[in-house]
C-alpha cells in the first residue's frame, strides 16, 4: 500500500475486498433507480415550454403593448440597468466599494429604445408602407412632441380594451403615428417573427450562426414573465430558482443560498444578489476550513453520530483503540 | 532528472496497485454510511453517460421524442440522485471528522466539487429551453451581473452549452478523479479513538 495507507492502517485489523464489485452493484442499483425515476415521473419541462412574444401578444396584447412602449419611452428599467448593458454604474449592485460589475464595466452594450424596438420597427417599415410612414413622421417630430405622443399613448393603454383580437384605444387623444407604430410591433410579434428579428439584429453579421438570446429573452421580462412566475410560484421571494414549474422537486441543492432571498433584511436590498452571494460563498469557505477551525471541528465529538456509524467496531473496541479489545 | 523514474517512484509509493484496486479494507470500514459516496459517484456516472446521449442528438430530440424526452428524464432524475447522494455523502464525513489524519485536502476538494457542480447545474437548467430557463436565465443575470461574472454570458445558448459540456464536466471529472485519488491514497480514516478526547 502506499506510504500514507501502511502509516493510517497500522495496526487496523483488514477484511477481505472487491471494490469494482462494489462500485459495480452500486451503480447498477443506482441506475435501476434513476430509470425507474425517470419512467414513472419523466422530465418536468415537458409541459411547460417557453413563453413566446407571439404567445403574449395574442393572448395579453395589452401587456406586450404596455413592454414595448416601456422600450420605446425610454421607462423600462433596463435602460438604466447599469453595467454590464448601460452605464448607470449607480445602479451597479454594490457593498460599499466592493463592487464586481463596475470591475468588469459594460461588456454587453445594449439600447433598449433602438436594439428592441427600432430596429424591428425599422424592418416592419420594409413590408409595411404605413409603418414606414408613422416611423418617419415619429422620427421627423421634435422629441417634445415624441414625449408627449409617448405619453398619451400610455395613459390610453391603460384604459385599452381588447375587441376581437384588436386593442382598442379611447377615442380621444393625440396619440400621433405611435398607434400604428405599436400595432405593427404587434403584428410582427404575433407572427412570431419578433424573436427571430431580435436574434438577428444582435449581430447580422453571425446569421445564421447567431445563438445571443439576451434581446429575446429580455423582451417579456418584467411584469409579464414576473406574472407567469409568480403563478408558478417561481419568484424570488418564494425561493426562486430552487424550484421549478409543476409538482416536480428541482434545485432544492440550492435552498441554502435562496433562503436568503426570505430574510426581509436581505432580499428588499437593492443589492440583495450580491449579498446573498457573498454569505453563501463566505459559509462555503468557512465550511470547507473547518478541518482547521478549532470549535467547528469538534462538533463531530460532541453530537457523537460516529458511534453510530462504527457500532460495530466500538462494539469489538469500545475505546476504539484496535490495541485495546472489548475482551481484554 | 529521469521524469519516468520519477512517476515510477511517486506511483510507488502513494498509488500502488493495492491502492487502486483494493483486496482488502479496514474491519470498520462496514456501515451504510459507506455506500453513499459510491451512490454520488454512480450517479455522477449516469449523468455523464445521459449527457453525451443528449448532447449527440440536441434538444428537439430530447423535447419531442419519447427515446429523447425519456433520456432527458434520466439526465434530471440523475442529478436528483446525485445531491441526495452527496448530502449524505458529506453528512457522514462530517460525522466521522473524516479530516482527520491530514485528509483536510479531500474534504476541501470535495466542497470544491459541490460548489462547481451548483454552477453546473444552474448551466444545465438554461439549457432544457423551457419555461425555467427563460425565466431563471431572466432571474439569474441580475445574481451573475453583481458578481462580475456576465462575461459568462448566460443568454447565449452556445456558452451556457459548451460551460456545461465542456468546462464544467471537465472540472468536475478532473477534481473527481483527485477526490479518488486522495482517498486512496489515505485510506478510509480511522474511528474516533477515546471520543476525541487526545486530538486537538
């Protein structure tokens, strides 16, 4: 044996062993498990496949209506992100100086105003002359009057109603060319061309190789994949990540770091990732140095398992010195 | 130096033969709470297998076949296994103190391996292009961001793909095979003597 097996078992009585044997009947058995695991309960994203835009633009065109024009005026809270998408260092998560994302600044640039809205907008004007009129006359217009079209649009939407599939406004009101803008977004996504047009234009260069779904991922964020969560109960103040959609277990390995998120004082943080992550990986660091700290590494003694574990043997040895038998 | 001669010695003395391929074992090494790190260690084996299954035939195939959909169902139920496992792998450690005797390098590594496999995972939840990938790619950024970590681009289906099939997995194994090693090379460790009362 090697050198540190003939010092650690000097002395040990030994018994003989198979250790592929083991491992092999081991294995079996832990596959025979995982199989009978995956037959009776299968895969739990069967049933619950990605959210579309064109899903939510048939089903909730209010709420697509309401995302988009968050883009469009500028509102949504993506536009002041921070790094590594915007600029707003100040929206940076941050422990005093301690600050990861300013270290590594705004790798991503992104403008949600142009690179959601504008550039499909400008792609919908291509097959469609009255929205290449309305976007020229939007473009054309002082940004007072954008503003102040933005605005009105906004507060119309929220008394929108839905008839036969068409949004609805009040009549009155001067909402200039945003209506036709926003109905062609609209069509467009209920196409289901907009996520293909927002993967393409992160980089027209890489079609069709393009895979970056930051821009199509991001576009229902917010209120609209925060509901789905929610019913689903997915949000981070129902632990998160740690669980998934449907009555399925998930990522329970991850309870230690989103129980975090429950603890008011942490999870109503504006930096409340940051600081979840740093206690999470400070208690990793402390766990994996407990060999070395002098209380922690006793516990073991103190709530004696052990005795448990090796019944048998401090039954033969009750001292567990091999030198000092139960007979003698 | 004769690098050859060297390995030759070092294999000698901490990996014989014996080591590797063990005839024996100690008379204490008889409780269930052995067999767990043989569980983790399977199940890890299974995960990997499922995986380079789905990895050949990509993700309509595992979404919309039955062959496919019934070998993602045994890449999840694998990782399932794989954490009950490895909870009550490093529960009983725990309990035996099993660092003792300077097997603190084992027990560190092993952490190190659970911690890596928690990004992993987190890498391998994006990719079943569902519901919960989109929403935790959605959750997941602002956590990623505030750490400095967005150069791992997590929305980009072909990062998130080759971190979990390539860097992570090959990390993984890496430190597997050293955990394996250690423990080999040490041997299982040694009950609790007069309750600890002569140790530190």
């Amino acid at each position: 044996m090697s050198i540190a097996s003939d010092k650690n078992l000097k002395g040990i009585p030994m018994k003989p062993y198979d250790m592929v044997r083991e491992g092999l009947i081991v294995f079996t058995a832990i596959t025979v498990i995982v199989l009978f695991l995956a037959a009776f309960w299968g895969f739990p994203g069967k049933n619950y496949r990605p959210l579309t835009i064109k899903e939510v633009a048939t089903k909730a065109p209010v709420a697509f209506l309401k995302r988009t024009l968050s883009y469009f005026d500028g509102s949504s809270g993506l536009q002041t992100y921070g790094p590594p998408y915007t600029h707003d260092y100040q929206n940076a998560q941050s422990i005093g100086p301690f600050c990861p994302a300013c270290w590594l600044g705004v790798i991503f640039p992104l403008n949600a105003k142009v690179d959601l809205v504008m550039q499909p907008l400008q792609q919908i004007a291509d097959l469609n002359p009255a929205v290449a009129a309305a976007l020229k006359t939007y473009q054309q217009a002082s940004p007072k009057q954008q503003a102040a079209w933005d605005k009105a649009y906004g507060t119309a939407l929220g008394k929108a109603k839905v008839e036969n599939g068409q949004v609805v406004l009040p009549a009155t009101g001067d909402y200039g060319p945003v209506p036709v803008l926003m109905n062609g977004m609209l069509t467009f996504a209920r196409a289901g061309l907009l996520e293909a047009a927002l993967t393409f234009n992160t980089n027209p260069s890489m079609a069709p190789y393009e895979t970056d779904y930051t821009r199509a991922l991001f576009y229902l964020g917010g209120n609209i994949m925060g509901t789905v969560a929610d019913h689903f109960g997915e949000d981070g103040g129902t632990w998160g990540m740690s669980h998934i959609a449907g009555p399925y277990p998930a990522a329970w390995w991850l309870w230690p770091y989103t129980f975090l998120y429950q603890v008011p004082a942490i999870g109503n943080l504006n930096q409340a990732d940051l600081v979840a992550f740093v206690i999470w990986a400070g208690s990793l660091i402390v766990i994996m140095l407990i060999p070395f700290i002098p209380g922690l590494r006793r516990i073991p003694y103190v709530i004696p398992v052990y005795k448990i574990i090796w019944r048998d043997w401090y039954e033969k040895y009750p001292s567990g010195d091999p030198s000092k038998s139960a007979n003698k | 130096m004769n690098i050859d001669r060297f390995l030759q010695e070092t294999i000698r003395k901490h990996m014989t033969l014996e080591d590797a391929l063990p005839t024996k074992m100690p008379e204490y090494v008889n409780s269930f709470g052995y067999f767990f790190g043989t569980a983790t260690l399977s199940s890890l084996a299974v995960i990997f297998i499922s995986g380079i299954i789905l990895a050949f035939w990509g993700p309509d195939w595992w979404h919309f076949t039955s062959v496919g959909h019934f070998t993602n169902s045994v890449h999840f139920w694998a990782v399932e296994v794989f954490y009950v496992s490895v909870t009550l792998h490093f529960t009983f450690k725990f309990f035996k103190a099993a660092w003792r005797d300077g097997r603190w390098r084992t027990w560190i590594n092993g952490w190190l391996i659970w911690g890596i496999s928690i990004f992993s995972g987190i890498s391998g939840t994006l990719l079943q292009a569902n519901w919960d990938s989109q929403w935790n790619a959605q959750q997941g950024k602002d956590a990623f961001n505030a750490l400095g970590l967005s150069f791992m681009n997590w929305m980009n289906y072909t990062t998130v793909l080759t971190l979990h099939v390539v860097f992570f997995a090959f990390l993984i194994a890496v430190l597997v095979v050293a955990h394996l090693t250690f423990v080999r090379n040490e041997s299982p460790v040694r009950p609790i003597v007069n309750e600890g009362k002569d140790e530190k």
